[in-house]
C-alpha cells in the first residue's frame, strides 16, 4: 500500500521549486543598481551640501573682513591718538607752575591733548552671523573661537578703557575751556579756508597752579597710556586673525597660529 505524502511537504514543494526559479543574479544586480544609485545620489547631496556651506563661510569671512578693515584703521587712530595724549600730558604735568615757558611749546603741547576722535568700533557682520547662528559654518573651530574673543572680549574691553579715558579727558577739558581759546589768523575772509590756533587767555602759571588742573591731566595722561597699552594688544590679536581669515579663504591651512589665541 503506497504511502500518501503529508500536507506539510505538498505545501512546501511548490514554494521550493518557486525560489528555485527565481533570477536570482538579475535581481541581484537590480539591487546592487538601486544601491548604488542611492548612495551617490546621497554622496552627490552631501558634496553639493558641502559646497554652499563653504560658499555661506567665504562670504561671512569676507564681511568679516571688511569690518575688521574699518576697525584697524579706528584702533590704529586711537593708539596713536592716546601716545599723542600720554606724551603731551607728561610735558605739560612736568612743568606745572613754571614760569618762561615758550609760548609756542605750550600751545603746541595743548593743542596736542585737547583734540580726540570718536572710537568706532566695526561689529555689524559679526553681529549678523551670530543672530543668524551662520557662525557655526566655520569650520575651523580654534579660527571661530578667535573671532568670538576678538568681538566678546578685546573690542569691548578697548572701548570701555576709551570710555573712561573720554570722560577723564572731557573734564580736564572742559577745566581748562575758559583759558583756552581757539583764534583764526588775520586775513581769514571764511571758516572753510581759515586755520585756528588755541592761546591761553590768561598765564600759565596761574592756570597750572590749580591742584583740580595737575590732578585732571596726570588721570588724563595716565588713562591715555593704559588705553594706548591695551588697544596695541588688540591691534596684535586683530593682526593674527586677519592673517587666519585669509589663509582659511586661501584654503592653505595654518588656523590661528601659536601666540594669536591671546592666552
């Protein structure tokens, strides 16, 4: 008596020989084509990704540079505004209450100390990439921190040490206002062409002799120096990462050298 086959190995052979048939190498290959497909549609995304992200960076390096231009030629003016102040305020503090004094020097060494620029610190692209969170896509990270301590730390700490120079200068000036007079030449027919000089109204002797006077312009002498101390270490730090930026545009490597981290 022949034995009949079980349900179970009826089911399954059909299903076997199904598998069997299958083009197992075209299928293969069809995978192996969506794959790749896939993956280099994927890499191309990235490399296009990556190419606007190094686009977005040179254009925040370049603004950035172009603010760091106007803000060297304004730290460079106050450096050498405030040597200018320290050096005619210790000319002058040296020879408070002396009487035969030039005329000439006198008002040389005033007209030196009495006039002061504005400090106008350059921020507008640095402020954009932060409020635009655009920072981020520099890639360099000791670069990104250098440009952050630059902006948070030392161009603030030069206008706050300006601020206080200003109002120090301001009340010796404002002080020795009454006796310091600015005169035009003879002949002058308009202000457009005419040049004024400052003359004391009244001696030097009398002036300098003020205790409020020698006090005001040593402050204002001594404040002039730090200021002039601390925007020099500015400009250094402004001078490497000038130098950073322009090498990461160059694409030449390098980052912030050793030194221009400002620790």
């Amino acid at each position: 008596m022949r034995s009949q086959p079980s349900p179970e190995s009826s089911d399954s052979e059909p299903a076997t020989s199904l598998i069997r048939r299958l083009p197992w190498i075209r299928l293969g290959a069809e995978f192996l084509v969506i794959f790749v497909g896939v993956t280099l549609s994927l890499i191309a995304d990235d490399w296009r990704q990556s190419r606007r992200d190094l686009e977005s960076e040179r254009r925040a390096l370049e603004e950035l540079l172009v603010d760091l231009g106007a803000d060297a030629e304004s730290l460079e003016a106050v450096k050498s505004t405030m040597a200018r102040h320290d050096s005619a305020a210790m000319w002058l503090y040296q020879r408070i209450g002396r009487s035969g004094l030039a005329l000439d020097s006198l008002n040389l060494h005033l007209g030196q100390i009495h006039g002061l620029g504005l400090f106008l610190a350059q921020r507008a692209s640095y402020v954009a990439l932060m409020s635009t969170g655009q920072l981020g896509l520099i890639e360099d990270e000791a670069l990104r921190k250098a440009i952050v301590r630059y902006y948070e730390d030392l161009q603030p700490e030069v206008e706050g040490f300006y601020e206080v120079y200003f109002d120090a200068w301001y009340d010796w000036r404002r002080l020795l206002g009454p006796d310091y007079v600015w005169v035009y030449e003879e002949g002058v027919e308009t202000f457009e062409r005419g040049r004024s000089v400052g003359v004391l109204a009244r001696g030097w002797v009398e002036i300098s002799s003020d205790p409020v006077f020698g006090y005001l312009l040593r402050e204002t002498g001594v404040l002039a120096s730090v200021t002039s101390g601390r925007t020099a270490a500015a400009l250094e730090q402004h001078a490497c990462l000038v130098e950073a930026i322009q090498e990461r545009l160059g694409r030449q490597g390098g980052g912030v050298q050793e030194g221009c981290d400002g620790t």
